[in-house]
C-alpha cells in the first residue's frame, strides 16, 4: 500500500505528472477537486469557504466550524481510499490532511514562470499579459487556501521528498524518477501507517458527524482516536450535553468505546520513550489535576520512520565543531550501541491518565519535530506542551541542548507554555532532599530570627548609643542583611510547606 502526494501550481506539469504517474503504477488517481466535490454533496459549504479567503481574517474565523468539517470530511474521503489500495493524490498541500502518517511519497512539481505563461496562452487563448495575470491569481488563490486550511506556507520546500522542475526535465523524464523513487522501500506504507490512518479516519468521522448535529454542532470539544477508542474533551461548562456526544458517536462503525473527559484545558506530552513506572507521569498528572487539563500522550517517531536520518549519523563531537545542530533527526544509533525501540507502554501509560479523569486520548506521530511543529500550528487545541524525553540517541548535553531549543520555538510558534518534565516535578514533587533542605532553612530561619529579634537590647546600643560611627553603621548593615536574609528563609521556607501539602 502506497501514497504519492503531488503538489503543484497551476500549469506547471504536475497534473500531467500525476496522472501518467498513477497509469504507470496501477494506482488510483484522487484530485483535491474529487475530494471538495464529496465535500459538497456531504453539505459542507465549500463555495463559502473559498470566498472567505479573499476576506479579512475574521471574516474566516467566523467560519471555523465549517472549516474543520471541510478538512473532517476530505480527510475520511482521502483515508478511505488509501487504506483501500495505493493513491496517487494531485493537489497542492494535500500531504497536509495526512500529517504524521509515515512513508508517504511527497512530490513538489514547480516550472518556470516563463514556461507556466507559455503553456496558458497555448491552453487557454490568452495574451501574454493576461496568462501571466491569470498564473499568478491562482497561485495566490491556492497560496491563501493553503494558510486557511492547514496555516503553513505549501511551497516551503521542506515539506517535500522530492522538487521536480518540469521545464527543466520534462515530463517523461521526471516521471521515471518518481516512478524509480516510488517503488522505495521507505515509501510503502505499513502496519504503523494503516494504524495511524485508520485512527485519523476514526477521530475525523466522529468529528464531522458532531459538526453536522443539532445538539452538537457548538460544541467546543477535541476528538481523538487510538486502538478504535473515541477519547473526547469537553468543557465542564457542557457536561449536560456530553451524553449527546456520545449518542451521536458510539454508533459510527469501527469505534469499540467513547471515553469522555470533561477539562478546561490540553496538554501535550511529547516524548520518544513511554514506559510504565516513570515518576514523571505522576508529576504531569498532578500538573493536569491542578489546572483542571486533560493530558494526550504523543510518542515522537524514530529515525525507523524518518527517510534520510542515515544521513545525519556524524559524531555529536563533528557536529559541535562544524557547528551543524540537527534539530528534528535522531542518530539510528545511541551512544552506547543499543538501538532505541518505541515504547510498548503507550497505551497503559494512557489508561492511568484515564484513571482519574485526565485523558486526552494517545497516538504516535511519524516524522521531525518540525513536522509535529506545523501539525499543531494548525490545529491549535492545547493550552501547554510538556516535553518529556526526547533526542534519546544523543549524549545527555546534546540532549539536553536540542530540548531546549525546541522548547523555545514550540513556545515562539504556538504561543503556549513549553515546560519540560524536570521543570514539572520542581514545582510538584516534594522529595527527600527538599525535606532535608526544609529543615536547614528552618535552622537557619530560627537562628537569625534570634540573632535579630531576640537581642533587640545590644542592636539598639550598637545603633544609637555607641560612640564610634563606623560601629554604628556595621550594626546598622547588619540588621538589614539579617532582616532581608530572615524574609528570604521564611519565605522559602512557606513556599515548601505548601509545597508539601499541595496548596493551590
């Protein structure tokens, strides 16, 4: 099973492309315009859509909810048709639907604008003034629809296998390096991707089927799918009309359980490695227990997933010298020698969220943090981001390094607070050491409280009283050193008492 995604502007060859690509291959050919016709006989109002982008902002924000019907129903039209055999889908950005599935085929066909002009006035009888008017309308159009639906910029070359310039190959030849290309082993999709989309599937059609119900339709809830499980979140505010939820739900085909969490925020747990017994789950838990959040589990695909990681397989040592910092891609080997394997606890760990009332569900996601990067960006529905352990295959510094740099671009691009684990279990956990640095502070606390305020006799001599002056203004730096030193203690002193007993 396989998927090939070919991006393109408007006469640039990339329809041609697709189309002999999939005749070649025995593969289905799907456009965007199938996909949008579906769209619209499934009552989403595409027209209005469309319109919207040449609008102000807001004039699409009001259309939000027929926005995430549009992506729920073109996403169950595209998923349907890939879990039944191999596509080739011509569109632009149309990878996008399908963020986080691995081994998919991502082409980008671009032309000279010379060449693009040309082919239209050939096409299409028009002037070269107006080919060229024509071109450049429609690719700010497709630019426009692009940032509406997914918020990110489809000519970023970083979202692509491989850019094929047909004016420069020509068809025939760019085909027979897709074709060549295609037939990878990394580009076929396996267990992990039929999982993967057969949850997106799942969580699409439940949301699109709220979209398009009375008693659901204003609803303001997220909607994730794992091992044919529904795990819905809702505000507290609605919890009378969560039962409709999950009269409307329960009954799609495929889902075995609605698990319904009622939160006022949701938090992502990002991590390589989920294993059973982690303190730091106890850590994020009472974190989510203490805002009032669901928390969704988010395993980080490795480099088994990630095409090209071979590439980066250089000492950490080279790369510091060369001053090359590698954010997204991990070594396929750890210092130590062992490979990293994916954690086989994501589900448990999950359901000890569920538990006490706290999840959002779990999933694996397929590809770079850049990748999880603009997913998010799009879809906008967390309130925090926790990042656990990641980069495993690197050194500790690396590690450590890398972290905090992701941290802060997760932070500049999703405007949400990006903490990590360590920081966490500072604020929540209460451990040995911190109760023997209660006792300390207490000491130290009580011996200055005397040394100030229990001999206030000889300081008020020192003070006032004594004749030499330079006497006098040490005893009266004294006391403020002392006083401030004494504030300081206390207060930190408070600040781990109610620590200890869970003070919110």
């Amino acid at each position: 099973m396989s998927l090939i995604t070919v991006s393109r502007g408007t006469y640039s060859g990339g329809h041609e492309l697709a189309q002999k690509l999939a005749e070649q291959l025995g593969y289905t050919y799907v456009s965007r315009e199938q996909l949008a016709d579906e769209a619209k006989r499934c009552g989403v109002p595409v027209d209005l859509l469309q319109e919207a982008i040449h609008k102000p902002p807001l004039s699409y924000q009001e259309l939000a909810q027929e926005r995430l019907a549009y992506l729920a129903c073109v996403r169950v039209q595209l998923c349907d048709k890939v879990l039944a055999g191999d596509v080739v889908y011509d569109g632009h950005a149309g990878h996008m639907l399908l963020s986080g599935i691995p081994n998919i085929l991502r082409i980008r066909v671009v032309a000279d604008l010379d060449f693009r002009i040309h082919v239209v006035m050939h096409t299409m009888g028009k002037s070269q003034r107006e080919a060229r008017e024509y071109v450049n309308h429609v690719d700010l159009d497709r630019d426009r629809w692009s940032r509406f639906l997914y918020n990110v910029d489809w000519r970023d070359l970083f979202y692509y296998d491989m850019l094929v310039n047909i004016s420069q190959t020509g068809i025939n030849h760019a085909l027979d390096k897709v074709l060549e290309m295609s037939q990878e082993s990394e580009f076929q999709l396996g267990t992990e991707a039929k999982s993967s989309l057969t949850n997106l599937r799942l969580a699409s059609w439940a949301q699109y089927q709220l979209l398009h119900d009375d008693r659901t339709r204003d609803l303001s809830v997220t909607i994730n799918a794992h091992n044919n499980v529904l795990y819905v979140v809702g505000k507290p505010q609605e919890a009378e009309r969560m039962p409709h939820v999950r009269e409307v739900v329960s009954e799609l085909e495929g889902v075995n359980d609605v698990r319904i969490t009622l939160a006022n925020g949701q938090i992502l747990y990002l991590q390589d490695h989920f294993e059973q017994g982690d303190p730091a789950f106890a850590d994020v838990l009472t974190l989510a227990e203490r805002s009032d959040a669901a928390v969704q589990l988010m395993r980080l695909a490795g480099p088994d997933a990630t095409p090209g990681a071979e590439f980066f397989d250089a000492s950490t040592s080279h790369e510091e010298e060369a001053g090359i910092e590698v954010h997204d891609l991990v070594h396929p080997e750890p210092p130590d020698g062992e490979p990293v394997e994916p954690g086989d606890d994501l589900s448990v760990c999950a359901g000890a969220f569920e538990q006490r009332g706290r999840s959002a569900g779990a999933a694996t996601f397929y590809g770079s943090a850049d990748w999880l990067l603009s997913h998010l960006e799009a879809t906008r529905g967390y309130s925090m981001v926790v990042l656990g352990d990641l980069f495993l295959s690197r050194s500790r510094t690396v590690r450590m390094r890398l972290r905090d740099q992701l941290a802060r671009r997760f932070s500049y691009r999703l405007h949400v607070p990006v903490v990590s684990t360590q920081e966490i279990s500072q604020k929540v956990r209460f451990r040995s050491r911190d109760a023997a640095m209660l006792v300390v502070l207490v000491v130290l606390s009580a011996v200055v409280f005397a040394s100030v305020f229990l001999r206030q006799d000889e300081l008020l001599y020192l003070l006032a009283e004594h004749k030499t002056a330079w006497l006098r203004l040490a005893a009266a730096g004294l006391v403020v050193a002392l006083t401030i030193a004494f504030a300081w203690l206390w207060g930190t002193v408070v600040k781990m008492l109610l620590r200890l007993v869970r003070f919110e």
